[in-house]
C-alpha cells in the first residue's frame, strides 16, 4: 500500500504556462530581445530558470548565451513578480488532493521552479494545509532528474520508496522517478507527450487527475 505521493508541479499541478511565458517575455523586452511564443515556453521549460532562460535567449537571437548572467539576474526579479500571473490547478486535481489527504496519503512538491515561487504558488493555488512538503530548486540539492530532492522528502516523512509514487508530466519527472526507485506516473495534460513520458519510463499514464485515485 502506498503511503505518499510526490508531485511535480508545473504542468503537473498547475498550469502555469502563462505565468513562464509572461516572465520570460518581460525578461527579454527589458533586454530588447524578441520575445519568445508560449509554444517556444513549454518546450523549454522543466529544468530548471537556468536552462529555461538558455533556450530563452539562443531563440532570441544570443546563440552564444554572452547575456545569460544579465539574462537570469532580469529573469529572478520578474518571475518574483509574476509567479503566479494566471496560475490555477488542472481540471480535477484540486478534488484529488483532497481525496488522497483523506485516504491517508503524505503529499509532497519536488519542483525545478525556484523554491521560494514553488512555495507562492502552492501557497497561491492550494493553500498552506495541502502538502506535507514543498520543495523547489535551491543550493545544496541537484535539480531533477537527480533523485536527492526525491530522497530528501521521503526521508524527512519516514517513508520508503517502494511505498510511493512519483507524479509528472515531463521526461524530467520519468527520470527523476524512475532513479529514485518510485512507481511513476506520467500525466497527459501538462507540457510533454504521452510518447516521450512512456519512452522516458512512465509505469502508466493518465488523462485526467480521478485516473489516479482509481489507480490507488
């Protein structure tokens, strides 16, 4: 029986397409670059600001990344702003939360977002009762697909991985899953293809957050 379930949360919890696209184009219009498409966004978001901001910038024209440290010092201050322009859960997953808190199951967040916006949002979205833990990116923990955040969490719950699951929506989170032992599930609505999340090592996929209680 499964004792704890950990979320990514962009694309996975929240839609928060908007709020990436509006952060990296306030970024680039500061920088007078050309601004980026929402398509552009979600192909390039799920590793983090870093590697977000260097997709950012190579389509806007610096091939060579020579503004990549003005690019995110700009790219910190905006997104502090804007994290959570727009953002709500996906259909569904709200209910399903509470459905897994009542069940008995430990929630956690283990995102590549920065911590301090990771924890704005969920604060924003879900309030503050919603998840035992919420961890973003910060120093001292390698960013996902390293599997340390996975572990970190787990630990701090005095749970094991064979008795948890790990919910994504990217290649990043099948990996991050699978390294850290986890029972992973892909989801289909967020920024990646159902394709990519079995190639990438999805146990299963759902389409839709009640998938995942009848799963359970």
């Amino acid at each position: 029986m499964y004792k704890a379930c950990i979320f990514d949360l962009d694309g996975t919890l929240t839609d928060t397409l908007e709020s990436l696209t509006v952060s990296v184009n306030k970024t680039l219009e500061e920088m007078d670059m050309p601004s980026i498409s929402s398509e552009q966004c979600r192909s390039f978001v799920g590793n983090g600001a870093r590697r977000l901001m260097e997709k950012a910038l190579a389509a806007a024209g610096d091939a060579e990344l020579n503004r990549i440290d003005e690019g995110m010092e700009v790219y910190g201050r905006v997104f502090a702003e804007n994290c959570t322009y727009h953002v709500g859960p996906y259909d569904g997953i709200t209910a399903m939360l509470k459905s897994l808190k009542e069940q008995g199951l430990r929630l956690a967040v283990l995102s590549n977002k920065p911590h301090q916006q990771s924890v704005d949002v969920v604060t924003s979205v879900f309030g503050k009762d919603t998840f035992d833990v919420v961890q973003g990116q910060c120093d001292g923990i390698p960013r996902k697909p390293d599997p340390a955040g996975v572990f970190q969490i787990l630990e701090g719950l005095g749970i094991e991985p064979s008795e948890s699951i790990y919910v994504g929506d990217s290649d990043v989170d099948m990996k991050t899953g699978k390294a850290a032992g986890l029972f992973t599930v892909g989801v289909t609505w967020g920024f990646r293809s159902k394709e990519l999340l079995v190639e990438t090592g999805a146990d299963i996929t759902i389409d839709h957050a009640q998938e995942l209680l009848r799963f359970l």
